[in-house]
C-alpha cells in the first residue's frame, strides 16, 4: 500500500530548465548531475520494490519533515506492523573507499559520510513518532541501489544493503511480513499530514525573465525549435515534430514554475515562446486552455 508516491523534484525541474535557457556555473551543473542521478536511484529502487516486495507494507516516499526547527528528508520508509524501515538511498557508481571513519569517491576526493544524514533522521524520526504517540522500532538502512557500487573496506556492522545483498534482503522483508492493523494505516496517513513542501527557489541562481533565454525548447532534444509553421514545429537538430497546441503549453508550464507568482497573459507568453510570431494564435490557445480573467489589454489566463 503506497500512501505517498515519489515525485519528480521541483528542485530538479527548474534546474533542468534553467540550464537550457542560462549559464549555469560548474557547481550548480554538478549539482544538477547529482541530482539526476539522485532521482533516478530512487526510481530504480521504487521499481525493485514494486516488482519484488510482497505481503502487507505501508510505503511512504519522499517525506520532508520538521521537528523542533529540525528538517530533515526520508527518502523512504517501508511500514509493517512490526517494525519502521527508514531508507536512504543512494545511487553512488564505481568504486568507492573508507578510510580512518571518511568516505571517499572513486577520484579519492572526499564525500560527506552518508552514515550522517542516516543516523540524524533516524534520532529526529523517533522523537517526533514519541511525541505523537507512537512508539515503534525504527530500522535504519542505506540502500546502494547501482549494480556498479563498491565499497571497500566497509566495517562488518555497517547499516548497509549493498547491489549484491539486494534479493536476500528482499527474502527477509517478505518473510517477516505480517498483516497490517487499523493503528498502522491510521499513523502513517496522519505522518504524511504533517509533510511539508520544499521551497527549492531560494537555492537557485539569480534569475529574471529578462536573463532567461525566450523560445520554445524541443522535447526530442532540449534544443530549441528554430521556426514555426503553421500548426507544427519542427526541431532542425533531432527532427523531432510537436503541434504547436502541445508546445505552447509546455512552454506555458515551464513559464509557471519559473514565475509562480505572474500571471499569464497573452503578451508575456507571446515573448516567452518567441519562435510563435502570430499573438493571435497564442491567445486562441490560452483562451481554450484556460479561463479568461479581465478583456483586453488587463485580460489573463488561469487554470480552471
């Protein structure tokens, strides 16, 4: 029973779009990497689960939480009637080593001991669950998700599941599954109330509607479309076609993440899209995919 599914993270949309219409520096496009890989870790570990986890679990996925002034991110937590398994996980590839109680990443430079986190969500976890009445075991995991993960020199008593204990894990979930109680669903579903939202704006680069790039970028291949005919796009790089309906709204989409706090109007989206020259054809598309607030030049457009 999946009570709060993964999402793509907002954090990692916008910085998608922001490196296709500006520069973005060294650290922020390493950072962007990470989190891609991140995101495609946890889905690959949200597929192992699916295809393999049986019997009577509670899943809840991506949970932000605050405690005390304390947040802190789950990545997952697997909920039975016996015991919480609270996971981190992580999607770390090649070779890594410990040594003198450091992590290291296969170039031999140094990264943040994952243990950390680990440990320090686990101990907030707890006290929150204590605080609203819940006292259950809590067991804390990290999960290296990528078959091309090594870790040497890891001590014996690690709270790891490494690539290679992946299906013998599984074995003992599923052996030790047992059916749920009514008190089991009822916390997790009021622990996800107190979920709360990112707010990934105020770690991102400076920007402004003048700084970004206009045009509408190809789905096929994140280039942007060179011209427009009359209903269709054509992509000059990957050849890819998308109607010009399809587009608009991508790029309208795109608009509203940037700016969640403008409205859409006829004008605004016109210079955003660029490659549409025709202000007739992007008013015809936001008066049939939105409701018309205002008429003339104050009119805008909102979701219905």
């Amino acid at each position: 029973m999946i009570i709060k599914t993964r999402e793509e993270p907002l954090e990692l949309k916008l910085l998608r779009y922001l490196n296709n219409r500006m520069k973005l520096s060294d650290k922020e496009v390493n950072y962007l990497i990470s989190l891609e890989k991140g995101f495609k870790g946890e889905e690959k570990y949200d597929d192992w689960l699916k295809k393999y986890l049986i019997g009577e679990w509670i899943v809840i996925n991506d949970l932000l939480l605050n405690y005390n002034k304390n947040v802190f991110q789950i990545d997952s937590l697997l909920v039975s009637s016996k015991k919480i398994y609270l996971f981190n996980v992580k999607n770390y590839e090649g070779d890594f080593y410990i040594e003198s109680d450091r992590w290291y990443s296969p170039s031999g430079s140094e990264i943040k001991d994952p243990l950390l986190q680990l440990n320090r969500s686990e101990t907030l976890l707890r006290q929150f669950l204590v605080d609203l009445g819940f006292g259950t075991q809590i067991e804390s995991l990290l999960i290296f998700i990528n078959p091309e993960f090594h870790l040497y020199q890891a001590p014996l008593k690690l709270p790891a599941i490494f690539p290679s204990q992946l299906n013998r894990f599984m074995t003992k979930l599923n052996m030790s599954t047992a059916k749920l109680r009514f008190r089991d669903i009822e916390f997790a579903k009021k622990l996800v109330t107190f979920h709360r939202e990112d707010d990934p704006y105020s770690r991102l680069s400076d920007y402004s509607f003048d700084k970004l790039k206009k045009g509408i970028i190809c789905a096929g291949c994140n280039s942007f479309f060179g011209k427009c005919s009359y209903n269709t796009l054509v992509c000059s790089k990957c050849g890819f076609i998308e109607d010009v309906v399809s587009a608009v709204m991508r790029s309208v989409e795109e608009y509203q993440l940037f700016f969640p706090d403008k409205k859409i109007t006829m004008n605004s989206i016109h210079e955003w899209c660029e490659v549409i020259t025709s202000k007739k054809a992007i008013r015809r598309i936001l008066k049939k995919e939105f409701r018309q607030l205002g008429h003339g030049s104050s009119a805008y457009y909102v979701n219905e």
